[in-house]
C-alpha cells in the first residue's frame, strides 16, 4: 500500500512536470498559477525534488487533468492565460 502511494506521487510529479514542459511555463508562472511562492518550486527540475502534500495538491489544481497531448505548442491550452 505504501508503495501504491509512493508511486502515485511519483506519476503526479511526472504529469505536473509534463505539463509545465508542455506549456512552457517558468517556475514564477507555475507558482503564480497555482498560489505558491517561487521558492517553493526553487529545486522543482532537480531529480529528487520532494514537495509536501499542499504544495502537490495546489500544482495539481493549475494543471489541465491527464498527460499533455502530443502536439505543438502552438496548440496549448488557455491554462497558460490564467490570472
């Protein structure tokens, strides 16, 4: 059960990363979108990057739901608009 858990976490941060990739998004515009400070994202691109649980839950409610589409960036979501 403990490493179902683990593994979710892990497959979040995967789909949060994916996403920012995906929309070109800084980690000023990240943090912004989703009410954190920048430093909270300060090791956010480093390998064993370990935020807590508010922090995942209120990254997770700035991204779009599932794994970004192949596609251009040319054809990103109005996500990259928000206020």
């Amino acid at each position: 059960m403990l490493m179902e858990a683990i593994s979710d976490i892990q497959k979040l941060i995967k789909r949060i990363k994916a996403w920012v990739h995906y929309l070109g998004l800084s980690k000023n515009q990240l943090a912004h979108n989703a009410g954190l400070t920048e430093s909270t994202l300060r090791d956010f691109h480093r390998p064993g990057w370990n935020p807590t649980s508010i922090t995942l839950e209120k990254l997770e409610a700035a991204i779009p739901i599932g794994l970004p589409p192949e596609k251009s960036k040319t054809d990103t979501p109005d996500i990259i608009n928000k206020n």
